[in-house]
C-alpha cells in the first residue's frame, strides 16, 4: 500500500508510542498498514492554519498548486468509545520536505484526538500518488484474537460516497489482506478551479 518514496518519516519524527496510546490498540493499527503512527504538528498560526474544516485534501492540493510540495495522504487516528478510527486525511509536505496539518479542526475532531496537545496530529503515511484511494478502518479497542468485535474497512468505489458502505471482517488477516488492497481511483480527485479554502493571511 504504502508508494512513499521517502518512506523514513519515522526518523524525522517523533512516534507514537505505547506511553500515547494502548499497547494492544497500536499493535492493531501497526498490523492493517504496515506503519508507525507519527506525530506531526497542525499548523495554528498564519494563513496556513486556516484551511477549511472537512476539505483536508483540497486545502492542501491548493497549497501544492500555489507554493509547491506534496500531497500526502494517509490518516490520522481518532479515538472515540472505545473505538478506533483510521480517517483517511491529507497534510502537506511543504518544500522544505517538513509534514504539516494544515485544515482547521472541528469542535468534534478536538474532542477524538487522543493527542494530549489539540496542535499534534497522530499521523499515518500512506502515499503521495493523488490517484490511489485508501479506505477508512474501524475497529474497538476490546478487539482481540477471537474478533468478538469486528474491523470495519470501506469499500472503496470510483466515485465519493458521504456515507460509505463498511465491510465487516471478523479475522485480522482478512482485514490486513483488503485494507492493503489498493486500486488507482479517481476517488480522492478534486476540482480547485473554484475553491478558496484558506482565508488571507492577516
């Protein structure tokens, strides 16, 4: 799944760790990508920490098309009675090859951030190809080896969908094999030619 050509974002920084989140639930989002969760920063000053709440992928597309850099997709981990959200979501790899959050947060995102500090994002990277759609994941923090709870996982489709449809998988390996799955898509394309997500710097 993972197409990163710089795929040492865990050295650059700092991981998740089992002292941020439960040993079992990290283990879990481990296993489905493949990946380290890191923390990366979500910009609060500036005209970049204005991008539009729920437009992640078009505010940074913007920002790439004005000012350079990457579209990284990936997602960030929302943590909500006693389940676990992989959303998929978008920052902004800036020139200088530094990832930053730049799309302004909702009174509800606030309130799912497992992060101590609302300013730091648990981040998963996933790819810089803008074409490739990665699906959401769900699962509860009691799931264990007997799957009494199920992982949920999206079903990715050639067109944006507000309410996807989520397959259920009862075993971890069934939900690693589909979630690493991947279809080029134009599921994750956005028209710019109209849209202004982030307000003048002041």
């Amino acid at each position: 799944m993972n197409t990163l050509k710089d795929k040492n974002f865990s050295t650059k920084y700092e991981a998740v760790s089992i002292k941020d989140m439960r040993s079992r639930d990290l283990k879990m989002i481990k296993k489905i990508t493949n990946i380290t969760p890191i923390k990366i920063p979500i910009r609060k000053n500036g005209m970049t920490s204005q991008g539009k709440k729920l437009c992640c992928h078009m505010n940074v597309e913007q920002l790439v098309r004005n000012y350079g850099g990457e579209r990284i997709t990936g997602y960030y981990i929302s943590v909500n009675d006693g389940e676990i959200s992989l959303m998929v979501h978008a920052v902004w790899k800036t020139p200088e090859g530094k990832l930053v959050d730049v799309t302004e947060r909702t009174v509800t995102q606030k309130t799912v951030n497992p992060s101590q500090d609302e300013y730091v994002c648990y981040f998963i990277p996933m790819t810089n190809e803008p074409e490739i759609a990665i699906p959401q994941i769900v699962f509860k923090t009691t799931t264990n080896k007997s799957m009494i709870a199920p992982i949920k996982i999206e079903k990715i489709a050639k067109t944006f969908n507000p309410h996807p449809d989520l397959l259920e998988f009862y075993k971890p390996q069934r939900a690693i094999k589909y979630s690493r799955k991947i279809n080029l898509s134009n599921y994750y394309q956005v028209c710019m030619d109209e849209y202004d997500g982030f307000k003048e710097a002041v």
